[in-house]
C-alpha cells in the first residue's frame, strides 16, 4: 500500500552515519546503487540490523479471517488499524475456509451449514434489539477482516523468520509470503536473505517439529 | 498473579535517583513509606510519569471470552502469554455470554442453541480428520480463553483510562476494572488517581458519545 | 530526509477500515483532500490517534551536542542511527556553544579555552596509544554528532509536547521545533493542533515550573 | 535491586496456559521447581521465548560513565531512570578512568589534569552565573552517572548476546557479566545459556573482527 520512498538509500546513508563525520542529508543523494549494496551487505553481514528500522511498509491485508489477524497483532513492534465488528453487517459475513475443509466434501457441507445458521442466528439477535457489538459474540473466527498494518524491515524480517515457517499455521504464511514477494521486489538488498528461519540464518529451531527441509541442529549444540 | 515487590518503593528510589547523587542501592532500605508518598506525588504531578514503569505486574485473566482478549493484545506495551487453539477440547467450549444476551429469554435460547449446534459442528469435523487448526474457524468469539498479562503501572493507567471507560466494551470493562482494584490494592500511592479519563484527567475525550458522567470539553477549548 | 508518502492518504484510509467493510486499497486512490481532512478531524477528535502511526518521518540531525542526543535517544518509540565515537576525528571536534555562553564574552573565553585542552590532551592520549574508545572519555557533552532519527507521527505528536515546551533544554527544543515546521508543511491535518501540551491540549502540567503563557492547571482539578 | 519475586514459577505457569485449559492462578502454586525446570526447557528450546518476558529485573547501575548510559539506554525495550546533569554538584564530578588509561602513567596524568582543569572550568562557568544545564556542556563523557533499569529476561538476554561479548566497550561489558552474574544466581534455569552470541548460540555474528574464541561462522553458511 506504502513503503518510505527510496529504502535501501535511507538505510544506507543511516549506515553511514554511524562510521563517518558527514551527515546523512550530504550521502543520501550522493549514494550509487553499488554503494548501497555494499554498506548494506556490511552493515547486515555484523549483526547491525537497527539501520533497517529506518524503513517502515504499510500493508493492507484484506479477506483474511479474525484467527489471522489474532495472530498478527499479537508482533507488537508494528501499527495496526483494523475493522471493528461493532459496525460490520451480516451480508458481509462471507468466512475464510479453510483448504482442508475446502477439500472434502463432507466437511465442506458441514461448515457451510453452521456458517448459515451462525449468520441467521446473528441478525436474529440483532432483530431482538442486541448490541452489534454483543451479537457478534456469536460469529465464527472464520470471519473476514481487514487490517492495515505498518512495519519497519527489521520487524519484518522478525516476522517472515516465524511466519513464513511451514509449521506456521496456513493463513499467516500465506500472508507472510505474500508480504515476503512485496518486499523483495521494493528492496531486494535488504530482503533477500529473508524468509524462514532455514533460509535466513541456516537452522531450524523447531527440533523434532521440524518440516525437514534442512537438518536440525538444537540451539548451540 | 505476582508484581514487583514493594512496588511503591522501587520506583520513588528510582525517581530520587533523577535528582540526587546518591545511587538507588542506598535510598531504596532507607526511605520512609511517607516519604514514598511524597516523592510520587511530585513526580507524577510533573507528569514524570516514566519512573513508575518500574513497577510492574501479572495477572492471569481467566474465563473470557476471545473477543475481550483480541482488544487485550492489542496494548502492545505488555507481555502475553494466551491458550492456544490447536489444543482445545471441545468439553471446555463453555462460552461466555452476554449480559445483554443473558437477560433476554428468546435471545439467550437462541444463542445457547447457536453455540451447542456450533460444538457438534466443531466434534465432526475433527471427527472426519479435520486439524484442530482448521476446525477451530467454525468456534465463535464467544470461546473462553486464558491469558497471562504483565504489564508496567505507566501502561496500566493509560490501558484503565480506556478500558475503565463507559464506552469500553463491557467485558474488557470489567476486567479492567478488577485489574484496577487490584493495583490500588498494593500500590494505592501510584494507582489513587487511576481509573477512565474522566477520573484521572478531569475531561471527557469522548464528545458527543460521552456518558455524561461529567461536563464534556473537547481538547484544547 | 524522508517521509511516508502522502501520509495523510495513509493514515486517513487506514482510519476508514476500522469503520466500514472496505479494504484500504480500495478506498487510498479514491479519497479526497477534503475527505482525508473530515477523517481525520474525526478520528484523532475522538483520541484515537494510534491510526497516525502509520505515517512516518525520518530526520537526518546534524551537528547537535551528544547532550541532546542523549535526551533524544530516550523516547524509545523510535530508530536511531547515531555517529560513533569509535571513529571521531579531533579536526571535527569544534564543540557546541550554548546561547547563555556565547552571549557572556568571559564565559565564551573560558569555555573556548576548556575545548582547545581538552582536544590536545584527545590527541596526545591517541598518540600514546590509547584506544579511540577510550581517549574519548575525555571529550565534552558538547561534541558534536549527527543522528538519523525514524519516528511515527503519533510519537511525534508525544515528542513535540514535552520537547517544545518552554521548560526543555534549549538545544532540543530548537530541534523539535524545526521538526515540527517541517512536519507541519509535510502533514498539515496531522499536525495542526501539535506542540506543546498548553498549544494541544490548552493546559500546562508543569506546574509552579509554568512559563506562564497560560494559566496553570494542575491535573484533574 | 528487585525482581518479580519466583520468576521461574512466573514465567513456567505462564507458559502452560498456552497449551492447557487451566488457567496461570491454578498451576502456579501446584509446580514443582523439577517441573517448572522441564517446561521451561521445552519452551525455550522451541524458541518460544516470550514466556520469560514475564520476569523483569530491576538493577541501580551505579557510578558508570555517562558514555556508558549512552549506550545502554540505546536498548528501547526497558525503562530507565538516570541522575539528570541538571542538578550535579563539582565536588562529585570524580571521572570513570578507562582500565588503559590507568595502566599508563603518562595517559593518566594527562588525563586526571584534563578532569581537574574541566571541573574548576565549569564551577567558574556556574559562578559567572551560566546554568547548571548549559555549563554541563563541557563535563566530559567519563563524569559518573547513576542509572535504574529494568528488564525482562527476553531483553536481558539479547542484552547480554551484545554485551556480554569481547567486542563490546569494556565498561559496559563489565556491566553485562555482572548483571548476568546476578540473573544467573535469581533464575538460573531462565539464564542458564545466556551470555555472548559464541555462548548462547554457539556461533559468532563478528566475521573479520571476531575475538576467536570459537571458529567464526557467518549467517547461514
């Protein structure tokens, strides 16, 4: 939706700060592309990832179930804005599925059905003079939601490390991966060694959960 | 659950250390509990408010439902730890219902069915080897869950200032509000003035949604 | 040095999906100036202001004295990028002057005087091998440094109330206020009521520290 | 200086909660301390380590160098109280002397004559009547300092990853192994790998200008 304009320069010329006398208003329009790589390669290669704060994303995640967005705000170094259920009407009750309910018909059907009864049974409620706000006691996680959420690169990083993991739950890492693919294509020096755990740093931290893609190795042994 | 011991102490030794040369090591045994009180309320008079983030406290909140700790988590200034869904069982799908709800005979028959429907629902899915995961899309709002909190005593005056609040949804509400009973429990020098905006601040913020409890004035007029 | 683009568009479209069911993708292109002014008028009247952490400014300070650094490194809610002191040439050690020292001809002598030993004994403690880290312990609050600060506007807003009061030190309020021009022609709907808190609030919490411009009042009374 | 009272009986009934129906009051005072060590080791292991952000540790850092401060309070995720400079008398401006400096009696001379030069500088400064605050301008970075921190254990030990390391400025270092010291006697099951990146992860982040106590290994190679 919007990204501080230019990222990479902004964080290199912070970079830069920290190492010389000249102030970044002078280096940051005097940076190559070339030397933007190589302060970053640098910088990020010792572990001084606080320069990538400087560049902040703004998503407008869309669709996704309230069980996804209960585990996107709980990342508490970011800004949220989402939908209140306090004024959502009943027409828009459409839910997320999920694929493996999706794929078997028995299932599907079943969900489907509660799904009606649930939204039948809210505007019921609603008719019977309950609060919007204590109606939707009643609705399902599966409820769409939106959500606009700003974070820095460093955050974002974090956050692809846990979201991006295949034992992470499906709907987040959709969205993880989605946002992964944003950020790659606006800032491709400082994204790309991210993405889960195994990809960016080697190892996977998940023991005998792991999915297997890599070996595991335990935390320091 | 568990606070900073002696709470009131460690954070009036952290303010004299702004103003004198003497380290927090020697003032903490040595002050008296009136001069505790004297130099909180001048500090927070000046609105110095920072030296109280040094007091800090844990609550297990129990028994509510997800919609209340979906506004909980978003006070980002805290630490949460919350019972996950991928280990529920369906026995314990007790929800929470609303007073509004509670009251009305033809709404509460109505949602108490919802929910046993919903239940079933949720049984056959799994039944038919739908993950924990998934089948948890179709549980509503209304599903109780624990959650740890700890927060610091500057983050839990500004979270009372909004969740004591008439406005505040009742749940939250009352949470809050027991939470507040708590904190002027065991440290009533920090807490005295605690409670919605219009206790601690004398003004109402909410205009023309106010609760009329006092005189409304906007900011600044 | 950098700015969230149109960062009232962001923030504004952000505002409207806590309210309707639209996505903020839709709504960004679509709004008007002065649909992005009723907004946000709206919004932050009611004190929901978390919606204007969306936008975020990034400032290149240069040439302040680490004092003020060291005051400015305290609102956490923020990234810094800070010159090092490993890396400090004593050519570039021409210190800060405050205006109280500059304005008395016998206080600037000394002051000057102080500075000139101050960097030949940098120099020669540097020349008998001691560590840069080390031989900078020497050096006076007055150095001067740069810092590359990222901040949202919603702790901008915070920053701008206790930094541009009359009662902080000078050289941050100078910066403040310049950040504040800046913002102000960058975000007018935004910032038009920021300040100090007797400028945005219409009241002063300083007490019998008041400067005076308004009548004092204390909290709640 | 004060902890939250049975941090690992805190943060292990904590983290229960996430995987079982009982809430936090209940299991709090059932566990064993052979139970709290096992779950605590199993959460930690997954990487789960939000949990220990429940314990928080407040330390009175005392008679540190204001270059010392500078650096710690660049870590946002704590709260902190330090002696303000406005409010210093000259007779307790006693400098920090770095360990180099000390052993090298020609640096040392230089460097107690440069103190004792600056002190009567900035009392003759007051007497001419310049402020306290702007007369601080030519105290040096070595003046001593008091500061009150408080942590959680999730900070403390990223904290230590840093700053416990070789590669950090020695005083602050010095400050690091002791708070670990102290961290390590309270709740030895939370700390019992912390330390430097090479201890806690058994890699080293500094490529080129690691200190070789083990074989250095980039990210993700």
């Amino acid at each position: 939706m919007s990204h501080t304009p230019d990222p990479e320069r902004v964080c290199a010329a912070a970079a830069l700060t920290s190492y010389w006398y000249k102030g970044a208003s002078e280096t940051y329009d005097a940076l190559t592309e070339e030397e933007i790589g190589n302060i970053l390669d640098k910088v990020m290669g010792y572990g001084h990832v606080s320069v990538i704060e400087h560049a902040k994303f703004t998503f407008s995640i869309e669709d996704v179930s309230r069980a996804c967005t209960h585990q996107l705000v709980r990342h508490r170094v970011a800004s949220y804005t989402q939908q209140s259920q306090r004024y959502v009407k009943v027409e828009e009750l459409e839910p997320v599925i999920p694929p493996t309910v999706k794929s078997d018909p028995d299932a599907l059907r079943l969900y489907n059905d509660a799904v009606e009864n649930i939204k039948a049974v809210y505007s019921k409620l609603v008719d019977l003079g309950i609060p919007n706000e204590d109606a939707r006691f009643i609705l399902p996680n599966a409820t769409r939601t939106n959500i606009v959420v700003t974070m820095n690169a460093r955050e974002l990083r974090h956050f692809f490390k846990f979201r991006c993991c295949e034992r992470a739950q499906w709907e987040i890492r959709e969205v993880a991966n989605r946002m992964l693919d944003i950020c790659k294509s606006v800032a491709p020096k400082i994204f790309k060694r991210a993405g889960p755990t195994c990809v960016c740093e080697g190892r996977c931290p998940e023991g005998d959960l792991s999915c297997g893609r890599i070996k595991v190795s335990s935390n320091g042994s």
